[in-house]
C-alpha cells in the first residue's frame, strides 16, 4: 500500500526556517517523480515544487530562491527546505507522488497525496 | 504561467448529474487531472487522462475534454459527492510547471 506521511509542520517566526519531510513506502520514490502542493486557509491547491527521478527541481515563482526540494533515496523520503519564510507561506503543504499516462495528448497528475502538515508563519 | 479557470460553485440534486468544468490554454495539449477535496481531508485524484478512473472511484466520474476545456462529470451524484473539485495540469508556457484550477464546490441537495 502506498503511504506518504508528512511532518516538520509548525509555527515559526518570519524570516525563519522550516524543514518538511514526507517519508514514502509502498513504492521507491527515486522511481518517481515527488510533489509539494500548498494550502493557505481557506484557499485553493497551490503547486510549489517538483523533483524529477533523474533532472533538475523546478519551483513555483513564488517560493524559488527560498524553498528547496529535496530526495534522500536512501530514507525514501523527500524534503521540502523552506527559508525567509513569510506569512503568505502560512498553509498546509502537501507531498503528494507523480505519475504519466502517455495515452492520447498525455496527462501528468499526483495519484498519492499525504495526509498533509501545517506551517504557520506569524510573530 | 497557465491558469485554469473554474466555477466557484455549483450544485446538483441528489442522483442527478453535474457537470464541472475547467478552462485553460494548457488544455488543448494535455489532459487534466481531477481531484475531490473534502473538508480537513487531503485532495484525492478520481479522473486522469481522457477518461481513467483509479482503482476504488465509483465510475458515476468521468472525464472528457473539448478545445481548452476539460470537464468532469457526475452520473447519479450521491451525498458524499459533496466536496471541492480541483483539476490540474503542466504548465503551457513552461513544462516544467504545474498549475491547479480555482475550484469548484459542489453542493449535493
């Protein structure tokens, strides 16, 4: 069974930092491409970053240079380094895996969510 | 960066059909994805591709897309249909980037 659990959530200062990690099983995460997707209260599903199983991370314009995707293949698990933080950060993050159907015009999608950690930006 | 667009809301009465769509230039390259999102649960992937359902979603979901537009509907929506609806694809201007449409809430009458 695949499972993705998060953790590292918590309040923190801003301008401060944050670890996420989301420890895998069921599967290898080196084998797939791993997702963060973020929600403020109340708001709709933000994508943050991605890793790909062999290239470079790729992150959403409004967290590059702050935030950093990470995998340790070893542990199965993916992280999400999170610095400068600001309140705007403040939402649950998401780790969440990625699949391929090349079928037709193809379509990437997230089949495996984690059950999602809170990060609370505020003095 | 793409977006999807979405309707904010809508609502269909129990055992009939809605249909929730989503709008966005990515979407005449590339399929969505479809996902529900009940209230403190994680979203949950239920259509992918031109029509594929995962294992254990009821085959009441399906999926179609036409030009930039992408739908989900329900046949015979039940109660426990009530929830967020959130589709999603990679970027049309950079494929490195993926972007969520707004939402839609279903209301289950």
């Amino acid at each position: 069974e695949v499972q993705l659990v998060e953790s590292g959530g918590g309040l923190v200062q801003p301008g401060g930092s944050l670890r996420l990690s989301c420890a895998a099983s069921g599967f290898t995460v080196s084998t797939k491409y791993m997702t963060w997707v973020r929600q403020a209260p109340g708001k709709g599903l933000e994508w943050v970053a991605i890793t790909y199983t062999g290239g470079s991370p790729y992150y959403a314009d409004s967290v590059k240079g702050r935030f950093t995707i990470s995998r340790d293949n070893s542990r199965n698990t993916v992280y999400l380094q999170m610095n400068s933080l600001r309140a705007e950060d403040t939402a649950v993050y998401y780790c969440a895996r990625g699949d391929y159907d090349s079928s037709g015009w193809g379509c990437y999608f997230f089949d495996y969510w984690g059950q999602g950690t809170l990060v609370t930006v505020s003095s | 960066s793409s977006e999807l667009t979405q309707d904010p809301a809508v609502s269909v009465a129990l055992g009939q059909t809605v249909r929730i769509t989503c709008q966005g230039d990515s979407l005449r390259s590339i399929y969505a994805g479809w996902y529900q999102q009940k209230p403190g649960q994680a979203p949950v992937l239920v259509i992918y591709g031109e029509n594929n359902r995962p294992s254990g979603i009821p085959d009441r979901f399906s999926g179609s897309s036409s030009g930039n537009t992408a739908s989900l509907t329900i046949t015979g929506a039940q109660a426990e249909d009530e929830a967020d609806y959130y589709c999603n694809s990679r970027d049309s201007w950079d494929n490195h980037f993926y972007v969520f449409g707004t939402g839609t809430k279903v209301t289950v009458l």
